[in-house]
C-alpha cells in the first residue's frame, strides 16, 4: 500500500504551496525573459502542472496488463517504483535548476507510476489475500490512498514546509515511502494466484502460499481452489470480445458509472484548487 500512499500525497501537496509554487514560475520566467510572467501563461503552466499527472495515470494504465503478466505482480510494483524514485527526484531538481518544465516533467512521470500501480496494488493484495478476508484487505488500497492525500494537504502547508525555501522538498517527501517499498517488498511472495493460474507454477504457488498461510488445511483448500479457477478460466479474450459479451455488459456499466460519479463529483477541483478558489473569494469579499 506504499504506492498509493504515494499517490495520494501527490494529489494533496500541490494545493497549499500554490502561491509559492507560480512565484517559483514567475521568477524562473523573470529570469529568462526580463519580465513578469503573463496571467494567460501563468494559469497555462500552473494547470499543466497540476493536470499532467492525470494525463500521465492514463498512458500508464495501458500498460499494466502487459507489466503483471509478464513480471508478475509483486515484480511490476517494484519496476514501476523507479518511476516515482524518477518523478520525485525531478520535481526536487525543479527548483535547483530553476526549470519549471523539470517540474512538468517530474509530474508526468510520476503520472505513469499513478497509472501502473493503481492496477498492480490491487492485483497483488487480491493475489495473496485470504478468500475471506480479500474484500476488507481491498480497501487498504483505498485507505493508504486517502491517507496520502491528508498527509500532502498538510505537509503542504505554509506552517509546515509548503514555503518557498522547501516547497521542492515536500514534493519530493514520497522519496521515502518509495524507499520503504524498495527495501519491504523484495521479502514478501509473488502472487500464488499469478503463479498458479498465470504461469502454470503450482509448486512455486503452493510454496508462496505456504509462507503466506502457514496453516496446511489452508493452502490444501485454496489450492483447491485455485485448480478449480484455473479450469474454468477463460484464455484468449481480447478486448473487443470482453466489450461484446453480454455476461460482461452489467459489470462494466456499473465500474464506470461508479467510476464517473466520482470524478464527476468535482473532488480532485477541490483537491487541487481550493487555495486559489478562497484567494479569489477573499478577493471578492475585500472589493465588496
């Protein structure tokens, strides 16, 4: 659940150091150009900034299928890992370099990893959670998330180290959840359920297993299990078969309205614009 941590810091901290952070573009523009930036380039860069992360999420998406079939599921997360270590570590250089484009950059590539791991993270706890607890170990994707955004809003904040002197610093915090996960989880076991019903592996699933379950009786029924899945799984679906057959018609409508109601709902507006939105109220409010 690291990752998501991650992300979801990157989806608070950019919200508190706004101020802070289009004064680092007007100054870096100042420099190069002999005066302040325009408004209409200002809200151009500060809305790239900000959106190119999601831009970024939905080119990595694409590859995830591709990722944890190949690599696995525990491997994927620690591939796609480099790209946070890739993406922090830019946005850090930003302002050393006094290049907003690095920062840009930064938020893109971290983008991908938001894109990649969203997938892997679930994959991997549904792969080696128990069949009666996967649901309520699902939700740890979802907390860690949640998490991760509170962390960012308040480490972003002016009192804490959304200044000018370590906003650089605070984007590149989840350097360490990163290293966490670097350290962590090359010592926990592949998916059983990639290995098994993936790869074809039931010795190195049943052995994952058994480091995950101890108990014998467990790993005998969830083997079980397994085989069972493993025999009636469907091979060879391509996509366009997947969006044609009915028995998948009602579970895609139903992700994506749950899916749309969400985004739709206007939280990531509030998430990411809310210092700007009071500053143009007060505004308001001091001209009234």
């Amino acid at each position: 659940v690291l990752g998501s941590l991650q992300i979801g810091y990157h989806t608070g901290n950019i919200n508190a150091p706004a101020r802070v952070i289009e004064e680092f573009f007007n100054v870096t523009w100042r420099s190069r150009h002999n005066q302040s930036i325009p408004d209409h380039s200002l809200t151009f860069l500060w809305s790239l900034s900000v959106s190119i992360k999601d831009f970024g999420a939905l080119l990595g998406s694409l590859g995830v299928k591709g990722l944890a079939d190949t690599f696995g599921r525990r491997n994927a997360i620690l591939i796609v890992n480099a790209l946070s270590v890739v993406g922090a570590s830019l946005m850090f250089m930003s302002k050393v370099t006094a290049s907003f484009e690095v920062l840009i950059v930064g938020r893109l590539i971290f983008g991908l990893f938001c894109g990649l791991v969203m997938s892997l993270n679930p994959l991997y706890i549904q792969g080696v959670s128990p069949t009666n607890l996967r649901g309520a170990f699902a939700t740890l994707n979802q907390v860690s998330f949640a998490s991760g955004i509170l962390l960012g809003m308040v480490v972003g904040l002016e009192t804490v180290l959304g200044t000018e002197k370590y906003w650089s610093l605070m984007l590149s915090l989840s350097l360490i959840p990163a290293t966490l996960q670097y350290m962590s989880l090359p010592f926990c076991p592949e998916s059983p359920r990639y290995l098994f019903i993936n790869r074809g592996k039931e010795k190195e699933a049943e052995a994952a297993l058994r480091r995950l379950r101890g108990n014998s009786e467990m790993v005998t029924k969830e083997m079980e299990e397994m085989r069972e899945e493993a025999a009636h799984s469907e091979t060879g679906v391509t996509v366009r078969e997947f969006l044609r057959k009915r028995r998948y018609r009602q579970p895609i409508i139903l992700v994506l309205i749950i899916n749309l109601g969400s985004q739709l709902s206007g939280f990531n507006a509030v998430g990411v614009s809310t210092e700007k939105s009071f500053r143009v109220f007060m505004m308001v409010v001091t001209i009234q």
